[in-house]
C-alpha cells in the first residue's frame, strides 16, 4: 500500500478555482439557456429624452421670437 494522505474533500482542498458555495448549481451549467429578450439600454432612453428636450426647447424659443415679432409689429 502506498503511503500517500487520503485525498480530502473538495472544499477542504487548497487552490481551488471555484469556491464552494452552498447550493452551488454548476450542475445546471451544461443545460440549454434560454433565449433573452434584447433590453434597450439606458442610453438608447437617455437619446430619445435629449432629443425630445431639445424638440421642445427650440420650438418654444420660435414661438416666443414669433410672438414678440408680432408685437413689435
């Protein structure tokens, strides 16, 4: 017989690249993921709110040039 240690359990052994949580699921790892919706980012948002920010802003600036033209008028 050999005189080598018994191997210890996984979580006892050292340099281990996955530690070992309770409920660990890498058994679910292999199985077929499920295809995600495409989620629009924040930006794309943050884009559509500075546009329509914008949109608004100069039209209220012509219509307020328009006005004081028609009482100077």
């Amino acid at each position: 017989m050999s005189s080598r240690k018994p191997l210890k359990n996984r979580e006892e052994r050292t340099h281990n690249v996955v530690p070992i949580l309770p409920y660990d699921n890498t058994s679910n790892a292999y199985r077929k993921e499920t295809p995600k919706r495409t989620d629009a980012g924040f930006g794309f948002f943050l884009s559509i709110a500075i546009i329509v920010f914008t949109a608004i802003f100069f039209l209220a600036i012509y219509d307020m040039v328009v006005q004081t033209w028609e009482r100077i008028k």
